[in-house]
C-alpha cells in the first residue's frame, strides 16, 4: 500500500514538472523584453519595417512628383485602313506609364497626308480618361475629305495616317484605381452578316465600376501575322459590375487579318462617341 502511495506522488510530482517545463516553454515563447529571443525579432523584424517605412517614402515622393510634372501618354502601336468612302477606321494602343495619376479626358490627334505630305485631314478625338499603370485601347473613324467637288468618286484618301495623343493643361487625377484584371471577356466568335460585314459578339463582365462608369467601351483590334494593330471596331454598352454585358460589332469593309483581340475599359455616360 505504501509502493502503491509512493508511485502515485511520483507521477503526480512528474506531471507538475512537466507543466512546470510546459510554463518555461510558455514564457521563452513570450520572449520578455531585454531576452537574447527578444534581440533577436527585434533584429529580424527591423529591416522589413525600414523596408514598409521607404517604401511608404517612395510612393509619396513618386505620388508628389507625378502630381506636379506627370508623364506624358504614351501611344504604342497603331493602325489604320481606307474604307471604300474614304473614311480611315484606326485603331491605337495608348499607356499611361504614372503610377499615381490619371489623364482626364486626353485627345487623339489624327492627320492623314497624301503622297505629297500635304495634310488632307486633321482631326481631334476626345476619349475617356487613361488610369495608371493601365493599356487602352481606342478604335475610331476619321478622314473622308473630298477634292472639293462632292463627288463621291473623288474622295481624297490618305497615303499616310499620323497618331499622337496629349492630356489638357490640368487634367491629370490622383487616383489609386487601376485597369488590370477589371474587365473580363468572353469572346463568341466571329462570323459573315448577311450584308457582307464580319460580326464578332461575345459578353464583357466587369468586377467594378471604374471612374463610376455605368457603360463600358468593347474594342474589337485587328492584329497582323507579327501582332502589329491593322485597325478597328468598337462599341458601347451598359454593365453594371458583376454582370456580364452582350456586345455585337459590326466591322465593315473590314481588311484580311491574321487575328484579333477584343478589349474593354470604362466609358462616362455622356461621351462623345
């Protein structure tokens, strides 16, 4: 009996000891303040806290630079074809390189030439505005200039197209919004109407309503065998975020192309189309 009480407070007296160790553990866990553990994650967290604290430095001194001499738009790749009534249906590639601003309202210069150099069309194309950080895309119809006659049969066609774009004098946004992975595409396909022109449909979904936009602006671009822009279409339609939005668009006189890409951003209710 008295083997029995003694290996009872044996293991009595190894369960405290365990818990004991188990508090030692605990408190090492802790690392109080002052301990060498302490010193240590000190030391490890330190760096990464200079680190979000140069970072935070960066962003507001790119945010105040940008903010005072942003940079310009920049236009990427183009490209243009002549329909049969002299109108020149192009397509532009246009990145905002800022990381902090958005242009509000920026205009596309479009200047047809003849074979001379003599300029035949100059015409100003006002477009949403261009996010940070963020590639757009812009289809449009320009050009169609007569020799004077009004005679159709006449009709002046361009033998060079020339594309810059430029944002007004105080038009530029601090914002945090960014186009990526806003917008996804379901492309349908495309196939022949039956008045001669290719239709491509397919739906445009978007997760948020960028700029507060209730619409949004679908660019069908015709690419070459090398990716290079040939031209393009576009649409508006209504979305709303987390909708998907039919799009039907008609392309007509449209060239022989190796592919294409379908596109969307957002579009202020109101804009000039």
């Amino acid at each position: 009996m008295t083997m029995k009480m003694n290996q009872i407070g044996w293991v009595a007296l190894s369960g405290l000891f365990a818990v004991s160790l188990a508090g030692c553990a605990s408190a090492a866990e802790q690392a109080p303040a002052g301990s060498e553990q302490a010193v240590v994650q000190a030391e490890n967290e330190g760096p990464a806290a200079e680190q979000a604290a140069v970072d935070e430095q960066v962003d507001a001194a790119t945010a105040e630079q940008e903010a005072a001499a942003p940079a310009e738009l920049q236009i990427v790749d183009s490209g243009w074809f002549v329909a049969d009534n002299g109108t020149v249906d192009f397509a532009v590639e246009v990145q905002n390189p800022n990381h902090t601003v958005e242009s509000i309202d920026p205009v596309i210069e479009v200047v047809g030439k003849d074979d001379a150099g003599n300029v035949i069309f100059d015409e100003s194309i006002q477009t949403p505005g261009v996010l940070p950080d963020s590639t757009y895309y812009y289809s449009y119809v320009a050009g169609a200039t007569t020799n004077g006659t009004g005679n159709a049969e006449e009709v002046v066609k361009p033998a060079t197209v020339e594309f810059s774009i430029s944002t007004p004098e105080g038009s530029w946004q601090a914002t945090d919004e960014k186009l990526s992975d806003v917008y996804t595409v379901q492309d349908n396909g495309v196939t022949d109407s039956d008045f001669g022109a290719k239709e491509f449909t397919g739906t445009v979904t978007a997760s948020e309503a960028l700029d507060g936009a209730t619409q949004s602006r679908v660019d069908v671009v015709l690419l070459d065998g090398n990716g290079k822009i040939e031209g393009g279409y576009f649409k508006i339609v209504d979305s709303q975020p987390g909708q998907a939005a039919n799009y039907d668009i008609f392309a007509i006189d449209a060239p022989d192309y190796a592919s294409y890409a379908v596109y969307a951003s957002p579009w202020a209710e109101g804009a000039a189309e």
